[in-house]
C-alpha cells in the first residue's frame, strides 16, 4: 500500500471501524480475543490460543475468528480469553487452560452457556466507544 | 431455547465466605420455580474486585449490579428483576461517586482506562485496528487543524505531568524544547521500565504500540523534530517486536517518514535497545546510552530540552505519558483536566502486586485513595490477613502504613507522606513481612544499580546497606539507626541524579512509620514477623507434638528427628531457618521465636 492522504485514512477509518463492528454481529460467527501480553504467554495463553483454533476447526466453526490483544489487565486470572459472539453478552474468562478453553467451544460458542467460574468482571468500561469525535 | 439473561454470582474467596453460595443455591431453585431455566442461567464466577461490598451479583445483559446481597434476597432478584424485568433498587450499588466526576465511568466501576484504551481490547499487530478505534485522528487533526502552539496549549490545559516519575508539567517540556532555535531536535521515548515489579509501559508497548508511534509524531510536530528514538530495554523482547510490526505498518502507510499525510511534515522513529540499566532510566544517562557512551548521568542544566541527544534540544517522554497525548488531543485538554485532583490530573497506571488478592495492571482516575485501590480493585489481602503497608513507587518511593490508606493520591500527596508517585509499581505487604527485611530488599537493588559515578549514592547506598545488613542479623545499635538517617539524608541531597536522590525513600519512611520495628530488631534483638532469619529460632514444643513426621519429611535439610508418635527435635545446628516445618505443622507445635 503506498503513502495515504487524509481522505484515505478516514476511509480506511470508516472500513476498518465496519469491520470492527461486524464482529459479534450475526453477519459472523464472533471473536475470541487472547490477551497475548507477556503475562498471558507466561501463563500459558499459547496454548490456549493453539486449542481454540483447533477446537473450533475440529468443529468446523469456521466463520468464529481467533486473535490476539495486548493485557486486559486481570493478572491475577491469566490466560484471559473475551469471547463475543451473537446473541451472548461479551464476556471474558479468565484461568483459561486448554481444557477450559475446550469448554468455552462446546458450552460457551455452541452451547450458548456461560461457563461456571471462570467468568471475570471487565475492569474498565470502554473509552473509546462510541468513538470519540470521529477525526477529520 | 436459548438462554437471553445471565445471572452472576461472584464466588471469589470473599464472597464464598459470606455465603454467595447459597445465594447462588437460591437464585437456581427460584429460576426454576418460576419457570426461567430455559431463558435465565445462573453463573459462578471469579472474584469481581469489590470484595469489601460482597457478596456481588450481576445481571447481564443489563448490567445491573447489586452489591451485599444475602441469600433471602435472593427470591426478590428472582420475582423482581427476572420476572418482571425491574430491578431491586435497595441492592444496587450507589456508593460514593468515584473519584472522577466523569460520566464515562459507570458508577461501581472504579477503573478508567485512558493510557490503556486499546490494551486488551486489539491486536496489537493490526494497525487496522487501531485505526478504527480513531488511531492517527489525533495526528491527523494536529497536522490539518492546529499549529505547534496550540498543540502545546492542548496539553497545558490538560494538566498533564511526566508519568515517569518526576511529575514535570508535559506541555513544559515541550515549549523549553520548541523555543531553542536548532536545525535538529529529538523525540525520545523512555520505555527503559526499570523497576522490580512495575510493568506498566511493557504493557502499553505490547498492547498499543502505535498509540506511542501516533504520540511522538505529535510530539515531533509541536516541538519541531524529526527524529524519534525508543529506548526500549532489551529484556522485553514481546514489546520491542511488537513496536517493530509497529512502526512498519506505519512507514508503508506514510503514518511515520515524509510528508505525513500529504502535510509536508517529516517524521521518523527508530527503536534503540538497552542493556537493563536502571539507571538508564534516568534522561541524561539514557540520552548518554544512545549515543554509545556508558549510561551514566550528567548533572543538569543544561535540561535535554536545551541540550540532549547529541547536543540537540530534546524532548523526552515516558511512555505511559506519551500515550495519554493522542486521546487529550481528540477529546480535549479540559475533557482531561475534568479527571483527577486539583494538582494532577487525568488517570495513573499501576502494576498492583504483593499480597493482594487480585493483582493486576489497573488504571485510575487520580485521587483514588489506596483503600480503594487495594480492597475494592485488589479485592484485599491475601488470606486475610492483615494490611501492613503499600510500597509505591518501587525502590525509589517508600512505605505507606494503613493510617494513610484514605489519603487521595496524587504527585504530592504521595510526596507529603515520603513516597512518590513514581512509575507505578505498587507493592503490597501484609503482617508476615519485615520492614527491615523489605528495606535491604530495595536497598540492594539500587546499590546493585547505582552507576558509581557520585560518591553519595556510591558510597551512601553501599553504607546503609552495611548498617541494614548488620541490624537484619541481630548486631544493630541504636547508634547504627541514626547513621542510616544520617547517611539517606546526605544521599537525598547530594546525588547526581534521582536513582540515588530517591534510593533511601523506602529505609528512610520504613524509620518514620515502623520505627518501632526497627528498635525491636536491635533493642531486643527480635524480628517481629519472623522475616531475618538471623534473629529466629524454629523449635518443637514436646507436649504439643504428636510425632506425625511431617515435619520431618518436609524439612529440606533432614535435621528433624523423632520416633514416630513421639515428640520430634529439630537440630538448630543444622537448621536453616526455611520455615517448612513451622508452615506444615498442623497441630501449632513448631515454634518460632
């Protein structure tokens, strides 16, 4: 891509933020996000990443995307793992070891189940939604 | 049918302990009563964090969120609330507003996160991502719609101060930057995070490495430079790999080399790595660092802003301060200056560690007391045991017992009871920690990083450490503990720099506020919790012990003997005072004195 003018960073703003919001949206199957900061790969959130992608392969639950994100910061409950998929209330999980991660497929993505214990509360609401004055 | 409403039951261990599980008992049998199961699911969850208003329960998906419920309550959330969709006013939470008089802020939610907006939430590695979630508007604005002054001026209504440590007023540092005439000025950005337990800005690179990158463009604009350089420590390679994805995403974009955005300005960053030096963290020692010299200090003036990175004026910024710049930009400098106390404003990021219950990477509004910080976002401590102090700060800030626990925090505040904000590390110790202990424990740290250049943290650190040293094994007089004071008082004043003007904050509050402590350690020879191993004995008291020989197999070093059935007898010559036995006796029969 070459060098983009302002016009084109708000387009690709607005792209970029449809696509954000499609996530979750019935359009997709939803998004399990991984917080993949240095504390969650020491606690293992490799592995839960590798069982999630997986799993949902195994299943063959395509259309549900796996990515990584930086530190939701809940340290004391890593891997933490939020999953937003349609017709469930986000949430995010925190000691996810690949069993639970299993778990979170089974009862959470196709079961619509939340799961006992492993639900933590999200530490902060959302600055940035609805978004700030949209740039010019 | 699908489940539409989730009931959560906090189960944490304090909520557990008031019987959040019969509530939760309760609320199941009364969903079923009703004839909810098929819609409504009940579930246990973690620990919520506001364990001090447990037992919690919260209704998704509207959030509400009830707090001290008991399990007689439990039917009228069931009849009220699921039935008839209206909540139970008298559990909802209504405590006091939080510290912030902002509406962002639900109202028991005691967390803001501005620095940390997009940690948690993107991946880090998509520069799409942060785009949508108004990445680069900041930069796009301050290029179309505002010149270098009111870039500045943004920031000077914001309130914002360095969150490095020092607290020096941002826009300040930018203008004494700006005003010197040069044909090239500097951006740094001071990622050479340093202290144990503090990891703060590792988390912010990791998480929103551009929100950095879109910061010192900003940066560059406003003070006319060119050039940015990160000066990253080495041993936190997520982050510096991160920052590289970073900073190609942003060059292929034009985000970052020339003519950003078709505006005829120029900027660059380059990422320069360092070797974990403390004392790097220091801005002339860091600056010395990049330019290949040994990362030692240099006294000031002249400031960097005058005369930095190559004798060029420079500015330099941490990055938890950086991050906060692209939001004050895009919502405003009184948006920002709304959040906080009189003196500090916007939010602070802490890494809370220790003996809390929740330990993790919070953010929040300044002028949270620490009660909060601890009890409600910490969920208190653990085990429950007692709160003893909170080091913030790191080694350089101090100690801060529990009768300060409701002091509003803020840049002087802090100061005013011998601590300092500092980067945000925040330690928490219960009863079963020593001061003398927790003292040599820092102090070793900056006598291991001091560079040596001055002969006050040179040779003051090393002296006081000596003195500690002596005290934690049982030789100390009163004599010695004027000489540490003696000695951190000289240090504090005659340093080159802040690593050795703060080294003796931690002994020096640990004297003021646990003095006592330290008297018992060299009048009686006696370490009250247990910590200086010179000053305990482990022994077995005969007519409690019942010969079960678990001591016996769990001391490392054998020296346990005994029949079985019978009293056993530790051989204090070949004790290494470890504690083992003392932890697994279950029937009270280790003593130790």
């Amino acid at each position: 891509m070459g060098k983009i003018t302002l016009e084109e960073l708000r387009e690709l703003r607005e792209r970029a933020r449809a696509e954000l919001a499609r996530r979750g949206a019935d359009a997709s199957g939803g998004d399990i996000i991984v917080g993949m900061g240095t504390c969650g790969l020491a606690a293992g959130a490799r592995e839960t990443m590798s069982t999630l992608v997986e799993e949902l392969n195994r299943r063959g639950l395509s259309n549900v995307r796996v990515r990584p994100t930086g530190c939701m910061g809940l340290c004391h409950s890593e891997p933490t793992v939020e999953v937003r998929i349609p017709g469930m209330p986000a949430v995010i999980y925190g000691k996810v070891t690949p069993e639970v991660a299993q778990r979170i497929v089974e009862e959470h993505v196709l079961g619509h189940k939340l799961l006992d214990d492993h639900v933590y509360d999200r530490p902060a609401p959302d600055l940035m939604s609805p978004p700030a004055r949209p740039g010019k | 049918m699908a489940y539409t409403q989730f009931v959560l039951v906090c189960a944490g261990t304090a909520c557990d302990s008031c019987h959040s599980r019969a509530i939760y008992e309760r609320l199941v049998e009364g969903v079923r009563a009703h004839g909810l199961a098929d819609r409504v699911q009940v579930v246990r969850t973690g620990c919520f964090g506001f364990c001090a208003q447990g037992p919690v329960v919260k209704v998704l998906p509207d959030e509400s969120f009830y707090v001290k419920v008991q399990p007689t309550d439990a039917d009228e959330i069931v009849a009220e609330h699921l039935v008839k969709g209206r909540p139970v006013r008298r559990l909802l939470y209504s405590g006091p507003a939080p510290a912030a008089a902002v509406t962002e802020i639900p109202f028991y939610q005691k967390q803001l996160r501005i620095v940390l907006r997009n940690c948690g939430l993107i991946d880090p590695e998509n520069v799409h991502e942060y785009i949508a979630r108004d990445g680069y508007a900041a930069l796009a604005r301050v290029l179309t719609e505002m010149t270098p002054e009111d870039v500045i001026e943004e920031l000077r209504r914001s309130g914002l101060r360095g969150r490095g440590g020092a607290g020096y007023p941002t826009w300040k540092k930018w203008s004494f930057t700006k005003v010197v005439e040069a044909d090239v000025k500097y951006v740094i950005c001071n990622a050479d995070e340093g202290d144990p337990g503090a990891y703060m800005d590792r988390s912010t690179l990791e998480g929103d490495p551009h929100s950095i990158l879109e910061a010192m463009a900003i940066a560059g604009y406003a003070v006319g430079a060119h050039q940015g350089y990160i000066y990253v420590r080495a041993e936190y390679p997520l982050a510096i790999h991160r920052l590289d994805i970073a900073i190609r995403q942003a060059r292929e974009l034009g985000l970052l080399g020339r003519d950003i955005l078709g505006r005829g300005f120029d900027f660059d960053i380059d990422i320069r790595l360092g070797a974990g030096a403390f004392v790097c963290g220091e801005e002339t020692a860091l600056i010395a660092s990049i330019e290949g010299k040994r990362g030692m200090p240099v006294p000031r003036p002249p400031y960097p802003a005058v005369r930095g990175l190559w004798g060029r004026p420079t500015v330099i910024n941490n990055v938890e301060t950086l991050a906060n710049v692209p939001v004050i930009i895009l919502k405003g400098g009184d948006w920002f200056a709304s959040i906080g106390t009189e003196t500090s404003k916007g939010t602070k990021v802490f890494a809370l560690t220790g003996k809390v219950n929740n330990s993790g990477l919070i953010e929040v509004p300044m002028g949270i007391t620490l009660r909060e910080i601890i009890f409600d976002i910490g969920g208190g401590i653990q085990g429950g045991k007692r709160f003893k102090a909170v080091q913030t700060g790191g080694p350089s800030g101090g100690l801060i017992p529990e009768q300060f626990l409701d002091t509003p925090i803020d840049y002087e505040s802090l100061a005013k009871l011998g601590s300092i904000m500092g980067s945000g590390g925040m330690i928490v110790m219960d009863e079963d920690d020593c001061i003398v202990d927790v003292n040599k424990f820092y102090l070793e740290f900056t006598v291991d990083e001091s560079c040596g250049k001055c002969a006050p943290c040179r040779i003051g650190g090393r002296t006081m450490y000596n003195l500690l040293t002596k005290i934690a094994e049982g030789r100390g007089t009163v004599a010695d503990i004027e000489q540490i004071q003696t000695v951190a008082t000289a240090m504090q004043k005659a340093s080159l720099c802040g690593l050795g003007q703060t080294a003796p904050n931690p002994v020096l509050s640990g004297l003021r506020y646990f003095g006592d402590e330290y008297r018992v350690h060299v009048k009686e020879r006696r370490c009250p919790a247990g910590r200086c191993r010179a000053l305990i004995t482990y022994t077995i008291l005969p007519d409690k012990c019942i010969g079960c020989t678990l001591c016996a197999r769990r001391c490392p070093v054998n020296c346990i003997s005994g029949e079985r059935r019978k009293p056993h007898v530790i051989d204090l010559t070949r004790c290494i005072k470890c504690g083992e036995c003392f932890q697994a006796c279950k029937f009270g029969a280790v003593q130790r004195s």
